[in-house]
C-alpha cells in the first residue's frame, strides 16, 4: 500500500512540476505557424528545417516548413496569408515593397516585416572544368541555370548578365534539379545564390571537378551600377573543395519576415529562441555562424515588427525610427 501512494504521491509531483514548466502556447496565438523555405538543395531549405523545429519547441505550437520557388513566391504567400513566416533576400525584398521589380506589375507588397538577419547570400557562376569555360564572358549563348524561377537567382541573373551585354540562355529548376541538369549536358554553367555551402553544389564537385568563373571588376562595377542593392561579397577558400582561394563577387543579406499581423508577443518570443538557439542553426548550415542580432543593420528600409523591435531594444540594439512600423 505504503508503495502505491508513494507512486500516487510521485506522479502527482511529476505532473506539477510539468504544468509550471512546460507552459502552453498563448491561447491568442495562431495553432499553427507556416514557414515558407526555397527549394530542396539549397542553404535556406536546410537553415528552414532546423529552424521549424526550434520555434516549435519553443513556442510550443506547431511550424511547418512550406518549401517554395524562392524570394518572390515567399513575398506572395506573405502578402495573401498562405504563409505567416518567410525568407526574403534585401533586393527582392525591396523590389516587392516599392512594386519595381517586373514581377510585381506595379503592386506594393507591404504586409512582410523584418524579423532577424540570416546570412551573406553571394552569387556563384560555376562551370565543370571539362567545358573549358573560364570567364563569365564565355557564358554567352550558352545555357545557363539559375536555380527556381522565383528564386533571387531567376530574378537577378538576368538582369545581371544583361547589365554586361550578354546573352546566355536562361533554365530554372530546384537547386538540385540544375545541378544534376549540369552533369549530365544540360547545362553548360550555373548563375546561383544561396547562403554558403550550396548543398547542391556540393553533390556536383563531389562528382566531377568544377570551376569557380569569376566576374571581373569592370563586370561587378557595371552590376552594381545597374543594381545598386547588390553588395560586395566573397566565398572563402576551403568553403567548397574547388575553390583554393577567395571567390570575388556580389551578394545580397537575406533576412527572415513574418507578416505584420502576427502578435507583438509571438515575435518577440520567436526571435528570441532564435538568438538563443544559434549554435543549433549553425550545426544545420555553417552559414547560420551570420546570424547574429548586430547584423540587423544589413536592412536598410523593410520596417521591422513591433515585436521585433522590442528584443532589439532589450538587448541594447537601436533600431532606427525609419524602420519602426507606426501601425
């Protein structure tokens, strides 16, 4: 008897010290949050995965990762509600909130919010060494994958390439749909992005030898010209087997958004686990060693959510005014 109520006695112990410890979700928050992620073999795929599994943690109410075809489609399943949260790269980003990119037709996408800096995402343009490519400018009439076609590579490539006068044939596909497409013919080099090491391009060097093909100062300086939002950045040696030295080219940050309707508390909970679970993002993507609270000064112009800019304020972080939602 005396062992039954000491089991009674320690379960009731058990279930106390569960209810003040595990508490439950806000009963004003959503059940279930939607993460829109790019497509399979890329950086912001994997970062999305590990990322879902924290905020569920966290939170303590379901968020499912949506894959998507990119940036673009990202900022419209923001805007129409398909999806709460998302990854958006700055120029997408800013072509969606001013309504210039062509892909926009005019409309201003305003619903999206910063929520917190991921990571550098600079542009590779990547042969196979048997093609005998070795400048950017051998890309001519060749084709040419740039990964989703919603994607910041489908978006900008182009315009990239039209910006020095030439002409590739242009194919989109999942990341590991034109890698796979480049071994076997389909393609004669790649104009990607992505946070660093592309997964994809990985399984292709692991395959055959690739070639890094870089854009020459003249060639960067006329992109940025005509797109100023694109940065100077670099891939470091050893980041892939084929690069030997540091890859010169031109990047944007990609940050995480939500929608502007999602609760103060909520986001200023989620952002939180974020920071505090950073290793962990890092052990799923090394490009995650980005995501850091003082990089939120990579956004320039997407007004960040109130809760958002509630941490930041916590932890020291100004935010400036400019970018401080008044509604």
């Amino acid at each position: 008897m005396s062992r039954f109520f000491g089991f009674v006695f320690a379960t009731c112990l058990l279930a106390i010290w569960t209810s003040t410890t595990v508490p439950a979700a806000n009963p004003d928050w959503p059940k279930s949050l939607s993460l829109a992620v790019a497509s399979p073999g890329g950086v912001s795929y994997d970062y999305g995965e590990a990322l879902a599994k924290i905020l569920t943690e966290s939170l303590k109410i379901d968020v499912n990762p949506m894959p998507t075809q990119g940036p673009v489609h990202m900022v419209k399943l923001i805007e129409s509600g398909g999806a709460q949260l998302g990854f958006i790269t700055t120029g997408v980003a800013l072509q969606g909130w001013n309504g210039t990119g062509d892909w926009t037709s005019g409309q201003r996408y305003r619903k999206m919010r910063a929520l917190f800096p991921m990571y550098d995402q600079p542009f590779h343009f990547v042969t196979l060494r048997r093609s005998g490519i070795t400048t950017v400018a051998e890309f001519n009439n060749r084709n040419v994958g740039t990964g989703p076609r919603a994607g910041t590579g489908g978006v900008y490539v182009p315009a990239m390439f039209a910006a020095i006068g030439i002409s590739p044939k242009f194919g989109n596909g999942s990341f590991d749909t034109v890698g796979s497409d480049l071994l076997e013919g389909r393609y004669d080099a790649l104009g990607i992005t992505a946070g660093i090491p592309i997964p994809a391009l990985q399984h292709v060097e692991a395959k055959e030898p690739v070639v890094f093909v870089s854009l020459t100062p003249e060639q960067i300086e006329a992109i940025r010209k005509a797109m100023p939002e694109l940065t100077i950045s670099q891939i470091g040696s050893g980041v892939y087997t084929s690069l030997d030295k540091a890859y010169p080219t031109v990047g944007l940050y990609i940050f995480a958004i939500g929608r502007d309707d999602l609760p103060d508390e909520l986001v200023y909970q989620l952002v939180k686990a974020v920071f505090e679970n950073q290793p962990r993002l890092v052990k799923a993507t090394a490009a995650a060693s980005d995501t850091l609270p003082q990089n939120v000064v990579k956004d320039t112009f997407l007004p960040f959510h109130p809760g958002a800019v509630r941490y930041y304020r916590e932890i020291g972080i100004k935010i400036p005014d400019a970018l401080v939602p008044t509604n």
